[in-house]
C-alpha cells in the first residue's frame, strides 16, 4: 500500500539544471529507472541496468549514508571507463530505498 506522498526525496544535478525527485520505497528496481522515468537524461543509461556501460554513473555529493560499497561488475566496469574516483558509481546498480531520503547526486560527465 502507497502512502500520500513519496518519501524518498533526491536532488539531481546535471550540468547547469537541477531536479527534486521522489519515490516511494520499493517503486524503482534502481537508481537508474527513477532518473530515466522522473528526468529526461540523453544517452544515459545504455545498457538498460546491466553494468556494463558506464552511462548510468553518477556521484554521490550528499548522503546521509555514505555509499561506499561496489558490486564486482559495478567496479570493473567503472575501470574500464577509466573511472577511478570512489565517490563515483552506477545508478542502475543502487537501490532506491529510504537511505537516499535527502542525497544530493551529480549526473557524471567524463568529458566535464
């Protein structure tokens, strides 16, 4: 059963523009699918949440849980990309949950 309103609340920057979204816990499979159903983000999000391209990646500015934990393919995939920094990870491979209430993200942009 659905609440009245989302409690899930994430602020998205993306270049110049900035977003509020939210879910409720449990409505997305991944950070990935409530980017690409709540923001129109151009060739993000490729692979459609299998890890392997690197075009869901994203850092993490704010959190009131630190997100430090990477799944296998999550870290050589970023490897492949060239992507090194920790703070840096695959929206499809996170899970919206009410430990992201109040997370800021940057959308990541490798040739920024």
């Amino acid at each position: 059963m659905l609440k009245d309103s989302p409690s899930i609340h994430i602020t998205v920057l993306d270049m110049d523009e900035t977003y509020t979204i939210s879910a409720y816990p449990g409505q997305y499979r991944s950070l990935m699918m409530m980017l690409y159903d709540q923001i129109y983000l151009e060739d993000f999000g490729e692979c459609l949440g299998m890890g392997r391209c690197a075009t869901c990646a994203i850092s993490i500015e704010a959190s009131q849980t630190p997100l430090t934990q990477f799944n296998r393919n999550e870290r050589v995939t970023l490897s492949k990309e060239g992507i090194e920094d920790p703070d840096i990870h695959l929206s499809c491979q996170i899970v919206v949950d009410e430990s992201l209430d109040g997370a800021v993200i940057r959308i990541y942009h490798p040739e920024f």
